[in-house]
C-alpha cells in the first residue's frame, strides 16, 4: 500500500472513529436515535417489583427478566419513550397485564402482588345466627346468646343470654326487659329503657343516644334543639336549625335543609367530615359549607387507606384523594375519581393495602388493583358465595366469610 493510500486510511479510520466515539458513549449514556423523530433523545425505564419473587416479566411479549432475591425486584432500563405491554406472570396465579407509558429520563413504578387461582376456605364455626366484626375479633349470635370469638386461638367466651343486640364499636349493647346494658369486656353499664334512637359511644365508653331533638350522655340531657349528631373520638359534632356544630363552635355558614322523613349520618374519614344522606346522596365539608359530591345508588361503604377513601355507591366504586399522592401517577387532595362500575351489586368493600381492594360482587369474591392506568387487573377468587357476608383483617391478612351459618377463613391472600 502506498503513503497516499495509507494517509487517507488513516483519516477515514479517524473519521469513524470520531462518528462512533460519541455514538457509543451517548448508548452507554443512555441515549438513543429516535427514527420517528429524527433526533437523539434519552432512554426510560421500568422498575417492577413483584410479591412472590421469580415472577416471569414480558416487554412486548419478549421475556425480559425475572424477579428474585430479597427484593423481588427488577429495573429495566435504556427503553425508548413510548408504550409498552407489561406481562407478569407465575405458575399458579393470575397473570397481570397493562400497558406502561415510558418517559424520557423517568422510571415507571410497577409494584404489585399476583394471587394465586385457588384459595382453600377453612371452616371456622358453625351454627351461627350472625356475626359481628370488632378488632382483631367477632362477637357471634347463637341461639343460646353471644360469644367472643378469637380467630387467633379459634377461642369462644361466652357474653351474655339471648337478647336484643347491637354492636357499638368493639362492644355489645344489649336490651333485657325494660334495661339496656353496654357491655365492654367483663363489665357493664346500665341504662334506663330510651327505645330504639341512634345509639353511639365514645372513647370513654360513654354511651349518646337522641330522643326526639333532646341529645344524651348516659342517662344525663346535655343538649336540646338537635336534628342529628355525630361522634368523632369524644368530640360532639351536631346539626341544629340545619347548622353543623363541633360541641358549641359553627362549622357551616350556609344552611342545609333537612328532610325529616330521612337519615342522615356524618362520616369522619381522615380528618375530613362528610355526610351521607338517606344514601342518596353524599356531601363532604369544604369551607365552612357541605358540598354533594356523589349520588348514592341506596348504599354507602367505604374503606380508608393513608388518606384515600374507597366509596361503594352499590354498583359503582370511587376514590376519593383527601391529600397529594404520586402512585399509581401523581393526582391533587381533594380529587374524586370513578375507578369500577359493574352490574352486579357491590357489598363488603376492604381496603387490603395501598395498592389493592377487596370486595363481594353478586356471588363472587373479587381482587382488584388500585392501579388505574390503562387497564384495571381484577382477580375472582372465590365464587359460587351464597348470600355470604365478608370481612377482612388488616392485621393477619385474612379474610373471614359468613355463610349458610358457618363461619369460614382465607389465610393471608397477601403479604
């Protein structure tokens, strides 16, 4: 090869060499060429994260990689901005599906529990007249009276003999004859016959209950002119005169008409106060003025999870922000938003976590994400239910289903 040759050798080498360089750094870096575009722009990526581990992970239907290790997480990176199909699988629970959007520069959160196809229930007690849910706990009706249940140690104590019952908070009050009793463990407070009028109690045990428009405190008259009341711990919340009031303090400025033929029940939920009325329609305190916020199809549930509220109008479930919050995508406090509708009634709705719900639809037992992006994942685990009535324990992870008069549970769906 001549000098000449050589010579120009060399500066095309240099050339490409000064082409690829920056190429291969800009790759390194995380850059790519966007065709579409025309221009070099920065990749994205996607951090999944899986309960169990050794979860298989499709991008656009090509494995990308499992989870495992403590973590039971995995990031994908260098993806170019645009719209991926995520698919998460495990052999022997319900696959998960949706379609991720990738930003430049960003990472997208993908966190989530897959559940398993089958779920064996174990039978707890029989012969059940009903149940009622207190902490970490029932207190079961039977023939013969009421009974603390424990679940823990599948323990019964007995309470008390047969009469009529209702549970405030964690205990029973009973009527016998022309008595009431607010029973609180091994003790108990009596009361004189005050008929059937909207009994609550506090923190102190203390036990309210309204007769006409006159509001007591135990067996002592504390307050005359109110419509209805609420407690909240031991504070006094009460409309008079279609005002609200906190013990002798004006919340509202603008007057809300009561309708005396129905009822009206004030909510605290996160430090926020709503009102349900008549399960029609649901208002919630906002500058000194109760504003309708959505209209109740005969019925109300909710569930409260760090500052989100689950609201079950019976065929519709919403979300209710009180405060900020960046996942599943960053939404303001004081946000409403519509996440299911199905046409089967909706009951027993449970917050399970901060990321999934549990609920009863029609004869089925329903998982389902809070994730709201592109697609909502929900999982029936249960079916073929018989007019069951569910509960779920924050605590222990279990769920509890009374059916046919015999009460059954669901060990820890969840981690």
């Amino acid at each position: 090869m001549s000098k000449k040759a050589r010579t120009i050798l060399f500066y095309i080498l240099v050339a490409i060499f000064l082409i690829i360089a920056p190429l291969v750094i800009l790759y390194g870096e995380g850059y790519r060429f966007d065709f579409e575009s025309g221009k070099i722009i920065e990749t994205g990526g996607i951090f999944i994260k899986t309960y169990p581990k050794d979860a298989v992970i499709l991008v656009n239907d090509k494995k990308a990689k499992t989870t495992s290790g403590l973590g039971r997480s995995v990031l994908i990176q260098n993806l170019v901005p645009k719209t991926y199909n995520i698919k998460i699988s495990k052999l022997g629970y319900f696959s998960w599906e949706k379609n991720i959007k990738v930003d430049e520069k960003k990472v997208s959160e993908i966190d989530i529990n897959l559940f398993k196809k089958t779920y064996e229930k174990e039978l707890l007690a029989e012969e059940i007249l009903n149940v009622f849910e207190i902490k970490n706990a029932f207190i079961i009706e039977r023939k013969d009276g009421f009974f603390y249940y424990t679940p823990e140690n599948n323990k019964e104590e007995f309470i008390v003999g047969v009469g009529d019952a209702l549970i405030l908070e964690n205990d029973l009050l009973l009527k016998k004859g022309t008595k009431y009793y607010l029973i609180s463990g091994t003790t108990s407070k009596e009361f004189n016959d005050i008929g059937q009028s909207s009994f609550k109690k506090d923190d102190l045990n203390n036990l309210y209950y309204q007769i006409e428009e006159r509001l007591y405190k135990n067996n002592e008259l504390i307050k005359t002119n109110v419509q209805f009341y609420g407690l909240d711990r031991n504070t006094v919340y009460y409309f008079s005169n279609g005002i609200l009031y906190k013990n002798e303090a004006k919340l509202t400025d603008v007057k809300l008409e009561i309708d005396e033929t129905k009822e009206y029940n004030l909510l605290f939920i996160y430090n926020r106060i709503f009102l349900n009325e008549n399960n029609e329609k649901l208002y919630i305190l906002d500058n000194n003025e109760f504003k309708k916020i959505l209209n109740l199809n005969s019925c109300l549930e909710y569930s409260e999870w760090d500052g989100k509220i689950l609201l079950n109008t019976g065929n519709e479930i919403w979300v209710y922000f009180s405060k900020e919050t960046n996942y599943p995508e960053f939404t303001s406090g004081n946000t409403l938003k519509l996440i299911a509708r199905y046409q089967d009634k909706i009951k027993d709705l449970y917050f399970i976590n901060d990321k999934y719900y549990i609920f009863t639809k029609g004869n089925d037992l329903v998982v389902s994400e809070f994730d709201y992006r592109d697609r909502i994942n929900t999982f029936t685990i249960l079916t073929n239910l018989n007019d069951a009535k569910m509960f779920f324990n924050y605590d222990s992870k279990n769920i509890y289903i009374l059916e046919n008069n015999s009460l059954y549970s669901i060990l820890k769906i969840i981690l």
